[in-house]
C-alpha cells in the first residue's frame, strides 16, 4: 500500500469513527433520563467552549501574552463585550468588534 492511499484510509476511518461517536450521543441521548442539574449544567457549555476557543487569540496573539494597549484584539475584544452586556445583540456585537479591530489595524 503506498503512502497516499494509507493517508486516504487513515482519513476514512478517523471520519467513520468520529461520525459513529457522535450518532451514539444522539441515540443514547433520547434513551438516558438525564438529572436536571446535569441539564442545566449542559446549556453552559457552548459559552464555555467559545471562551476557551477566543481568549487565546485575543490574549496571544503572536503566540506570546500581550495585556498591553497595543494589542488591537484585546480593546476590540473589550468593547464587543461592552456592547454584548449593553445591548444583547450578537450583530451589534460582532460588527462593533470587528470595526474596532479593522480601525484600529488601518491604523497601526
């Protein structure tokens, strides 16, 4: 078996079973009586997920901390959490931050 086609089966399989994962959550998941706390406990978790994934690049941007004035991300990053808190909308949210951060970009 030559390299390319080991690389081929090798992405085949990883997609089969990351697909067979998944389909077993969503059939045991209709099956399983799931505690209330744990249910609760569960809506947190894409706001959690999505704060893991954002605050390294804001906080790292080239790969070392950056806590300083001069890191456009992280004053971008502010205000669209100032506008996330006033207004609760995820348009006004995104738009505010990625204005700041191009303005701020052009600027530099």
């Amino acid at each position: 078996m030559n390299a390319e086609l080991a690389l081929w089966a090798l992405f085949v399989a990883i997609g089969l079973g990351t697909f067979a994962l998944r389909v077993s959550f969503i059939q045991a998941y209709g099956r399983l009586r799931i505690p209330p706390l744990l249910s609760q406990a569960l809506a947190y978790v894409p706001a959690s997920v999505l704060a893991a994934l954002v605050l390294p690049a804001v906080t790292h941007p080239g790969g070392e901390m950056a806590l300083d004035p001069g890191n456009a991300r992280l004053l971008a990053a502010a205000l669209a959490a100032l506008v996330a808190w006033r207004t609760k909308s995820i348009l006004l949210t995104l738009a505010s931050g990625m204005g700041m951060l191009w303005l701020q970009q052009s600027l530099m």
